[in-house]
C-alpha cells in the first residue's frame, strides 16, 4: 500500500468498508424502529429526535470520509530544511530520501513520512496525523453521541415491541405501535450490540486522543518522552529535558481544531515553549537512537530455544525463575541464528533476530515475532570490529550520523562478521542494565 492512492481505492480495504457497513447498519436499523416507535411526521418531537439522530449519524459519516481523503499530510520525498546547517538536528529517512522534520515519523503501512503522525489506523486506511487530526476527532465524538442516541431508541423500540401482546390485551393500543418481524427483531438486537460496542470502543479511544491533544503530545511522543525521562534516571548529568510544544491546554487544543493554527507551519514548523526552539525533540530523539545503538550486541544461537514463555524442560529451574516481567513476545531461534541484542537480564536477552527480507515477509504474514526475549544461556556474544547498525523500533530508517556505519541490519550475514567467539561464561561486557523498563508502545487501534 503506498500513501498515494487514488480516493475510490482508499476505501476499497476492510477498514473503511467495515466501519461504514457499521455506521449505516446502526443508521438504518434505528430509523427503521423510530419510525414506529416514535414516528417523524405525527409530532414535533418525533421530527426533531429524528432531525437530531439523523445530523449526528451524518455527522460522524463526514467526518470519517474526510479524515480518509484528506489524510495525515505527507512529508514531501527527498524534504530538507530550509537551513542546511540544521540538517545534523534531524534523522534521515533512507525509504523516502529526505530528512524528517520535526514530528514527522515514517509509517511503513503508508510507507511514507507523515507529518505529525500519531498512528496508523487501519479503519480510515491511512495515517491520523496533522492534516486529519481534527476530522479524526470529530468522527469519533459524533460517532459515540450518535450511537449513544442510537442505542436509546433502539432498546425502547424493542421494550415497546416485545410487550406488544401486553399492551393489546390492556387495550392499550396506541403504545402496541412496534411491531417486530422475525428479521426485524434479529437486526433490532444486532444493531444494539453494535451501537453498545462503538459506545465502548471508540469512547476509550476519544478519551485516549483528548489526553493526547490536550498535551500536545502524539502517541509516539508520547513514548519518546517517556525514553527521555528515563535516560535521565539512568545519567543525571544530562542537561533537564523539557517537552517543547505543550502550550498549555487552550493553546494545544487549538493547535488541532482551529483551522489557522494547524495551517500555519504547514505541519513542519511548530510553536514550540520558551527556552526551546525547533529541534529540542529531535536532538533527543537523536541522542536516544544513538544510545541505542551502542548498548546493541550481536549474539549467535547456539542452543535452540523453544519461544516458550516458560521453558522449564530444555532451559531449567534457573531461567524459568527470573523470567523477564513482561508480555513481550519470547522468540524462538534456531542454532546460529544471528540476534541483535538491546536488552539485557542475568538469564534472559532481549534483541531482534537477523533475517532475510522473504523471511521477514513470512514473519509478518504469519505474525511471527522477530523480536523479543530469549534465554541468555541459548547465545554467546560475537564482538565485530564494526559494528553493525540496528533497525529502529518503530521507524525503518537511520539517522546520518557520520561515526556509525550505515550498514542496515537485514543485509548483514554472519559469515560477514569477524567473528571472535567468546564463552557466555563471563566474558561478556557489562550491559547497561535497561531491563526494567519497557517501552511497550500502545498503539491506540
Ligand atoms: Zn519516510
Ligand atoms: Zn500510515
């Protein structure tokens, strides 16, 4: 999939066709039972309840097929600053030829630099990010109203329709008005459950996004400030870092919803805080990827490990007693399998596994983990005089950093490394003990 796709197939996914099959099974079906249990064209108020369903279902439908055609804003191919000398504050993108301006990140579904970018999400088919933040927001605020509208006339309607013999046999028969079908019924329950569902669902995902903007912060900045506050735990020397776009509420909420604040800097250019200026955060980043990148070891399998999260039969008492506290995948590895390794236990590792681009493809096919925990006792540590660089977490690019060979990980093979085999014993380096802290970054969607 690439960002550039015309708008007919931007919808043409199982996102956008199912959120909208949502959106008018709920519609429908509610119009359908209001018309019956309180009809639009006998009473005022019957008109306006259905005037009022039918702007919010509108709305919400708008909102969602813009937030999809306008999309995140793109990070032109091949962008530079307008001030070369700066180019040594921003990470580079090797996928679209061009230096990220400040919070832009590469999205490898759209496989492009969004500007802004918050996350990707599969239901619009596209990024939420600068352009769209807004509309994405309204979309879920008048989903959940709209709903919530829904669900209260559809559970009356069905309280109204199954005391309907009831109601006949007190003579009560201007309250007998619903009367079900054995399809209607079906979808009359169906469409509750639905409308109750998006309620749930995207009311915590509003709550999420609310927080989020009334900070100024992305779900991705989110987790790089929690990096940098925690690179500060570790070495208190480093100067205080100070998140440099939160404006306060009022600012930061107009920064999304108020059309000449959000088109002022084009989505490049941000009002950052005094004492801050442009590249306050990606200096951070670029310091925490560097960081990275020294604390990562190359080790080589030498004993197959299971992938179990509990291997008590092929690894022992001793590993299964320190397991790393953490739902994170465990991997499974083959003898000399290669494993870069960022994390570091007594009796566990934690690193991304050197594979092949087909292998990597069936990875993501059959959702099979390349990166996660493993007994340390399964690998010893190969020392390369150069070493290799490791692909990033969320983003596949590097930053141009001139020191640091440029070598991407997946190109690397084992018999390309010098390898001076060390015993497991204890001869390795002392790892820097990040273990504790996981950056587990909850992707909202
Ligand atoms: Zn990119
Ligand atoms: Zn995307």
């Amino acid at each position: 999939m690439t960002a550039e796709m015309s708008s007919f197939k931007r919808f043409l996914h199982w996102g956008p066709i199912t959120a909208l099959t949502i959106i008018k099974c709920i519609t429908l079906t509610t119009l359908y039972m209001n018309s019956m249990w309180w009809p639009p064209n006998f009473s005022l108020g019957g008109f306006l309840n259905q005037a009022v369903f039918l702007m919010l279902s509108s709305l919400a439908t708008f909102n969602f097929v813009m937030a999809t055609l306008t999309g995140p804003g793109l990070l032109p191919l091949k962008w530079k600053p307008k001030d070369s000398n700066v180019t040594d504050q921003l990470q580079y993108c090797k996928v679209c030829e061009g230096y990220k301006a400040p919070r832009s990140h590469h999205c490898r579904k759209c496989n492009r630099c969004i500007k802004k970018m918050d996350h990707h999400c599969p239901w619009i088919n596209h990024c939420v990010g600068w352009a769209n933040h807004a509309y994405f927001t309204y979309f879920l605020l008048f989903s959940i109203i709209g709903s919530l509208h829904g669900a209260v006339i559809l559970s009356c309607s069905f309280y109204r329709g199954i005391h309907r013999y009831w109601y006949l046999s007190r003579g009560l028969v201007h309250l007998a008005t619903v009367q079900f079908t054995m399809y209607s019924i079906i979808m009359c329950i169906f469409a509750m459950g639905l409308a109750i569902g998006v309620v749930i669902a995207l009311g915590m995902l509003l709550y999420f996004q609310m927080k989020s903007i009334w900070k100024n912060q992305t779900g991705i900045e989110m987790w790089i400030i929690e990096k940098a506050m925690y690179r500060r735990m570790h070495y208190p020397d480093l100067d205080e870092f100070v998140y440099p776009y939160d404006l306060g509420y009022i600012e930061n909420i107009k920064q999304v919803f108020k059309n000449e604040n959000v088109a002022k800097g084009i989505g490049i250019e941000w009002p950052v805080i005094e004492g801050c200026d442009q590249y306050t955060l990606t200096r951070e980043q670029i310091a925490q990827k560097c960081e990275k990148r020294a604390r990562t070891r190359t080790y080589k399998c030498i004993r197959k490990a299971t992938g179990s999260y509990l291997p008590l039969f092929s690894q022992g008492f001793r590993v299964c007693l320190s397991p790393p506290c953490t739902d994170e995948p465990r991997l499974r590895l083959e003898v000399d399998d290669v494993i870069k390794v960022t994390r570091f236990r007594k009796h566990w590792l934690f690193g991304e596994r050197v594979a092949s681009e087909a292998e990597q493809k069936e990875a993501k096919l059959k959702k099979k983990a390349l990166r996660g925990w493993f007994p340390r006792r399964c690998a010893i540590e190969l020392i390369q005089p150069n070493q290799p660089v490791t692909s990033d977490e969320e983003d596949n690019n590097e930053i141009p950093t001139g020191d640091i060979p440029q070598k991407r990980v997946n190109k690397v093979k084992t018999s390309d490394l010098e390898e001076i085999v060390q015993s497991n014993g204890g001869n390795h380096r002392k790892p820097h003990q990040n273990g504790n802290h996981h950056h587990q970054h909850k992707k909202i969607k």
